[in-house]
C-alpha cells in the first residue's frame, strides 16, 4: 500500500440516495482530506482530519454531507439523499501533517454521478 | 479567501517550447505548492515554495514567488507531449491548502 486508494472508483447512483465513499491514506499520514472537483472545476476543500483534533468541517456544502474517520486510518465520505449538484470527483488526500507544511498525496478519486 | 488563481486558463504550445503559467493570491501565505492533474483524476505535487524562498528549481520547472505582489509562476522548459496536463497552484496559510481553478496545457509534437 504505497499510495492512497479510494474505493468505488465509479459510483453511480439514483437521486435521493445515500452513497458512501472511502479512503485509505498512506501509513502514519495524520493528515486526511476531503475534496471535490466537478468537470473542468478546480478543487473545493471538504473537510480534513488531523490525528484526534476535532475535523475542520467548514467546507461541507450542505448537512447532507458529512464524513468520519477511525483514528489515522480509513476515512468514510458520506453524501445523503444526493441529489444531482453533487455529481463530480471526489478526491481524498493525505499528508504527513496537517496545514499544508507536507505535501499532500492524493488518491485516484471517486466518480460519482447521480442521475 | 486566499484562493490562488492561475492564469491562463488553458494554455496550448508546441512541443520544445517553454511553458509559463501564473498564480495570484489574496492573502498571506506559508508556503505556495503547484500540482499537476492528468485525466481529471489524482492529483501530483510538483514543487512547494516557502514564503521567504523567490525562486525554486525541480529538473525541468522552475517556480517563482514574489511575495509583494502575491504571485507565482511556474516555468517547463523544453515542454514535452507527456506535459500535456492541469496544473494547479495551491496556497498554504492558517486554513488547509486552498487550490485555484487550474491552468490546462496542451503540449502539441
């Protein structure tokens, strides 16, 4: 496990419902992000993790969006009842420390599209 | 928002030559990072420059920060097909990275 993977790398779904979308980050990042790319957009910040510290979750787009993550391992990106807008590339990230002072490592993102 | 943004928006070259893409910001930064997107997908880092660094050198790219101006450039020399990409700028202070919209090269052999 060199990198940080995502899984589904596809996923696509029907309005209003739930999806569920994970990251493994690389061993002893303590640092985990969260971002969205929609088609020929840049990236829109998330969320982040950083070790136990409380998420900086100021990025979310609505409470319809939220994520978790087990200590500094696997993080769980959850959108419900989606809806059309959030159809896009969800990339996650990690890095050795939080603030940006690492660079970050991204995995190969999640497509989602709801139709 | 200390939200970079490049310039220009897409850029399109023959192959050999030089490729110049820009970065502005708003507000004070640590450090400014460029990344390159291929295919929509995962992003790579390329180069970070702190705030008290001017010019930083990584094989075939060059990057530039003036701090007084709150802009970055980022320089290919001798551009390849393989170049052909989105590269980002992404700027580093009290919040998490904050990334731009994106510069999309087209390296034409």
């Amino acid at each position: 496990g060199a990198g940080v993977s995502q899984s589904p790398s596809n996923k696509v779904t029907e309005k209003g419902k739930d999806v569920e979308l994970r990251c493994d980050p690389i061993s002893g990042h303590t640092a985990l992000y969260w971002y969205r790319q929609r088609l020929g957009q840049g990236l829109e910040f998330l969320i982040y993790f950083q070790g136990n510290s409380a998420p900086d979750k100021s990025g979310l787009p609505s409470d319809r969006f939220s994520a978790e993550r087990t200590g500094e391992s696997v993080s769980t990106l959850t959108i419900q009842r989606t809806q059309q807008e959030d159809s896009a590339v969800y990339l996650c990230a990690s890095s050795l420390d939080s603030g940006g002072r690492n660079e970050q490592f991204f995995g190969p993102g999640t497509r989602l599209t709801v139709l | 928002s200390q939200q970079g943004e490049e310039d220009p928006q897409a850029l399109s070259i023959q192959e050999g030559e030089n490729a110049t893409m820009n970065c502005s910001y708003k507000t004070s930064i640590n450090n400014l990072q460029w990344y390159r997107q291929n295919s929509g997908r995962g992003l790579v880092h390329l180069i970070l420059i702190r705030s008290n660094e001017r010019e930083k050198h990584s094989g075939r790219l060059r990057v530039t920060l003036d701090t007084s101006k709150k802009s970055s450039s980022l320089l290919i020399t001798a551009s390849r097909a393989a170049d052909t990409a989105s590269y980002f700028c992404a700027t580093e202070g009290n919040t998490p990275l904050v990334f731009g919209k994106g510069t999309r090269l087209s390296v034409i052999a």
